[in-house]
C-alpha cells in the first residue's frame, strides 16, 4: 500500500484537531482516503496531544507509527515524536529557540529528516492577526508540501469561516502568507502523495461516534439519555447537536444510574432509546440491566471501552471489558453483546441491535471503544434500504388487546419463551413489572414450581437467540487479491487471525500488505480472518473447522487475558495458545502489527515484545 502520515503535535487547546480536520477534508475532497487517529491526556488544557492523518489511494483502515510530516505547535513534540519520522520526512515546529542536542543533530542528518522553522509569532504580529490564525498558516505549509493547491484550501476556509468576514479574510491573508513561507524557504522540499483516485471524492469523512448516532436515528431511537464520560460523550454530544434536526428527546441525566432508568422506561412505554456509558458508568448500570432481563423489557446499552481499573486511561483506547459485557449484572438471564469494528458498523449494527432487544425481549450490550468512537473513516454512504424495523411480540391493535389476558405476559408455556408484550395505557389486560420473581401475571411468587418455570422461560431465549444470530465473518486473502470476505469457505490457511472490535482495522491491512505478489517465486502466504462482531451468544463451530485445517491460529485483542479467547476455551475448549496482546491504552499500529504477524507466520514457538504477551 502507498501511504504517507502527518502527525499534528501540541497542547491541548492549541488548535491541534482543527489542522487536521482541514487537512482531512481537503485531501478526502482531492481523492484520497483518509484514517484519523487522536491522541490526548485527560486534561482540558495542557498536556501533550496529537492527530494524524494516514493517507492513501487505496483503502487504509489504520495508523502507522512512522510519519512523513512532523508537526509540533510546542517544544514537547521535538522531545517526544521526533523519533516517529521516517527517513526523508519533514519537521515544521514553531521553536525559534530549539537547539537539537548534538546526538539528535547527527540523528537528524543520517535520516536525511528536514526540519523547517515556521516564524509564526512574526508572521501574525505583520498581520496583526490573534495566535489562534496561527493554525490556519500551520495548515497552509502542510498543504504546500503537499503540492496542494492554495485554491482548494481558499474555499475550504471559505466554508467554514463563511458567516465571519474579518475572520475570513486573515484566514485568506494566512494561506497566502503559509504558501509564500514555504515557495521561499522550502522551495524544493515536497512530500509526495500517491496517485489520487476519485472514488474517495464523494465519501463521507466522518468519526465512529457520528456513525453510530446516524445509525441510531435511523433505528428509530428517539430518546437519549446520558452522562458524559469518555469515550462515549461523542455520541452524547453529536446526538445533542442533530436534537433540532431529528427531534429526539436528549436528556443528560444527573449520574449514570439515572440514565439506565430513563433510557429504560422509554423502552417500557414503547419508544426506542438508547444509553451509552463507559467502564465505570456501566458498573453503576449493571443493577437496570438486570431489572430488565426479570421484566422482560427491550434495551440497547452501548458500552464504550477504555483501559481501567478504576479510572485507569480514560482518555485511551482497550478492549478490556468483553467478559464484563458478557457476564455483568447479578442472577442468569439471556442478553446480545456485539461489537462495532468501524464507521459501517457503526451504523449497521444499531437498528439490528433493536431488533434483536424487541424480537428476544431481552438487553443488548454494544461494545465500541476509544479507538472506534474518535477514529476519523473514509466512508461510502450508507445503505438505508435494507434495514428492517422488528417490533417482536409487541401488541398494538385494538382487537388483538382486548384478547389479552394478564397472564399472557410473561407466561412460562410461551413459545421460546418469547411472550406477549403490550404497553402501558394500552387497553387491554393489567400485568406487574417488577424486580421480584413472579408468575405469569406478574404477581410475586416464591415457590420453587414458579421460580424453575421462570428462569427456563427466560433461558430459552437465550438458546434460540445462539441460533439466530451469525456466526463469525471470514476475510481471506492470498495470492494477488485484496482481502475479501469468502463467505463460509472453509480454506486451508498458513494462518487463521481471530479478533473482534477494532483489531479488524489493522488486521485487514496487515493481511493485504502479505498477500501482494512477491518479486521472488515464493507464493504469498494464505491468510484468513474470523472476525467476530457477536459476542454472545458465542458461536465457535466455523472457528473449530478453520482452525483444524489452518497451520498456525493466532488470536489478535486490546487486553491482557485475551478475553475473546477466554471465552472461545470456555465454550469449546480450544485453547488458542498464540497471542498477540496489547495493553498500554494505544490502538495496534499497522507496522508493529504487521511485524506481529510476520513472525507468527514463520515462528513455530512463542514470543513475548512490548505488547505481545504471548
């Protein structure tokens, strides 16, 4: 794959994200596709952060840890990223005063890394223009060494600054400015992107979370309620902005618990609803998530991780509380954990997840994480035609509520164990919902008949939930082909990668970067990916096929334990013995990753490094 990277530095509050937002949408726009990845401590201000942008003419689902571009708004960034350039790049750093230490000079000059002093100080005070116009002349020398056009990022500034004439017009004067800097002291000095292709030209440029709350509309939900925490206060905050547009009742709840409970009874009364939380948030939900499992009442929790215990790495990515997801709230009863991978299933995966919580009557745990919610994707529109909206058993027509009888809801002799359910107000029959064990009316009742018949009533949901839903998803690439999903195929691979959540990203540009032809006449190695997007119920009989016919199976996850893998042992006892685990709170980048991979594909024993447990 042909790729460059510019990396942003600088301190939070410094305009660090707004660089690489314009230099996103300009290059999307100029045809190229895009990943954003953000960086930044939990801090409001201060602190040291960063946004890169990898950029290609082909698909690119990843970070690379090597950049072309260097950009440091402060001193911190030479002292912590310089090592992150690559032969040949370029450094632009606004130091006047910076002086390289001889060692780093040396280091400097083997690596043939060129390093422009931007006097931005100076150029503002000319224009006599505030420090913030200083992100807009930042912006102008990236794109100059792009061999962008200054027209192009005329009309971008264009458009954002469009209601903001004087605004405008020094953002204009800085481009011209950026672009003569860079004509007179960096005249020769161009890093080269690939061919652009105009495929990329009409996607969309947007975050997972603006994905997910596009996917969540478009399921029907029409109230929220939330507590901010990271990282899902995006959602939070891009389900707010759209409140005027979609007219969605949009509540920020004193605490989580609250939340849990309101997002709860609007699913009670009929109204799709949704709540999302991180880590500790969801210990607080844990007790509403059981109430609904014994009330049989529809709910979506979307669980966005990040690395603990306790407040742990709140502002990093993990994929650290799949077990939690799978077994958190007291007593047994059936739930739906999926996991989102991307911007596409991001906005995919929400109107199956009310199906599922409908059709079952049951919770449903959507994991995303860190890395997916802030995660920047180049993404073709959505398709909206083949979503389906499943209400289950749910009874709203008058003739058929006057036939109910109040054992109906949660009668034990229901079939699937799926009963009736009609709404509050409705005129029919008047059942109980509450927390205490109960007959079929709802009426509490404690005999050991009336508690077995519950809890099998309730489990059988659970069983033909495993049928229903998929089975994992297959990518496989070999010889001369871009990865693909070859259905249920079930190939003899070098090596079986298995993973879920984010991992999928960097996986698949891994597996494309070993399936190119070589100049040698050693084939490219056969490599498959079992991607899991639902949890639990667990599926493992596509698994155990592959994984007999495979050389090697590696199991790829953000955690210490290797959860999913955890899980895989516990339902069938494979036991995947290869790992590749990372758990510093960063998501895997391409090239470690793919390093990763190298080795396990000609290893025949373990390894450990940095973040490979095992």
């Amino acid at each position: 794959m042909s790729r460059i990277a510019i990396k942003i530095t600088g301190a939070q509050g410094q305009g660090v994200n707004s660089v690489g937002e314009i230099c996103a949408k300009g290059l999307k726009r100029a045809g190229y596709c895009i990943f954003g990845y953000r960086e930044y401590m939990s801090v409001i201000k201060g602190g040291h952060s960063s946004y890169q942008l990898d950029v290609s003419n082909e698909e690119v689902r990843s970070t690379h840890e090597l950049v072309d571009i260097l950009v440091c708004f402060n001193h911190h960034g030479l002292e912590l990223n310089v090592e992150e350039v690559r032969d040949g790049g370029v450094i632009i750093h606004q130091s006047p005063d910076w002086k390289w230490s001889t060692k780093q000079s040396a280091e400097l000059k083997k690596k043939k890394i060129i390093t422009i002093v931007l006097p931005t100080e100076e150029i503002l005070r000319k224009l006599r223009a505030k420090p913030i116009l200083g992100n807009m002349l930042i912006t102008s020398v990236v794109w100059a060494l792009l061999g962008q056009s200054a027209d192009a990022l005329r009309k971008l500034a264009s458009e954002q600054f469009a209601s903001k004439k004087d605004l405008l017009e020094l953002n204009m004067q800085c481009i011209d400015e950026g672009f003569a800097f860079t004509k007179k002291q960096a005249a020769d000095v161009r890093v080269e992107l690939p061919e652009h292709d105009d495929i990329w030209k009409d996607r969309m440029l947007l975050t997972g979370s603006e994905a997910m709350g596009l996917g969540a509309i478009h399921a029907g939900v029409r109230f929220y309620a939330g507590y901010p925490m990271t990282p899902s206060s995006p959602l939070l905050k891009f389900i707010a902005d759209m409140q005027n547009k979609t007219g969605m009742v949009v509540k920020q709840a004193e605490d989580e618990i609250t939340a849990a409970q309101m997002a709860s009874g609007a699913m009670f009364m009929g109204t799709r609803a949704l709540t999302a939380t991180s880590g500790g948030g969801f210990d607080l939900m844990s007790e509403t998530i059981s109430l609904n499992a014994i009330i049989e009442n529809p709910v979506v929790f979307v669980l966005a991780q990040r690395p603990g215990p306790a407040t742990g790495l709140p502002t990093w990515t993990a994929q650290g509380d799949l077990l939690m997801a799978v077994s958190t709230a007291h007593g047994e009863f059936p739930r739906c954990v999926l996991s989102v991978s991307d911007a596409a299933d991001c906005f995919e995966l929400m109107p199956m997840a009310f199906n599922i919580a409908e059709n079952f009557q049951i919770p449903v745990i959507v994991l995303t994480d860190k890395q997916i919610a802030e995660a920047l994707y180049t993404q073709e529109k959505f398709d909206q035609s083949q979503t389906t909206f499943e209400r289950g058993f749910l009874i709203t027509e008058k003739k058929e509520l006057a036939k109910l009888k109040a054992t109906d809801r949660y009668d034990p002799e229901a079939e699937y164990g799926i009963s009736k359910r009609w709404l509050p107000g409705a005129k029919a029959a008047t059942y109980v919902a509450q927390g205490d064990e109960h007959n079929a009316d709802g009426s509490v009742d404690e005999t050991p008949e009336n508690a077995k018949a519950q809890m099998e009533k309730r489990m059988k949901k659970g069983a033909v939930l495993a049928e229903a839903t998929p089975e994992a998803m297959l990518y496989e690439s070999d010889i001369g082909h871009r990865t693909s999903d070859k259905g249920n195929s079930e190939p003899k691979l070098d090596l079986l990668i298995v993973g879920w959540g984010s991992t999928k990203g960097p996986i698949l540009d891994v597996m494309e970067s070993l399936s190119r032809s070589p100049k040698s006449s050693v084939r490219s190695p056969r490599i498959g990916y079992l991607h899991y997007t639902y949890l639990w119920p667990l599926k493992t009989e596509k698994l155990q096929k592959l994984a007999k016919k495979a050389k090697h199976v590696v199991l790829i996850e953000g955690n210490y334990q290797g959860q999913l893998g955890q899980l895989i042992r516990q339902d069938c006892g494979l036991n995947l013995e290869r790992k590749i685990l990372k758990y510093d709170g960063r998501p895997f980048f391409y090239d470690e990753l793919l390093e990763a991979v190298s080795f396990q594909l000609s290893a025949s024993g373990k390894r450990f490094s940095s973040f490979t447990k095992s």
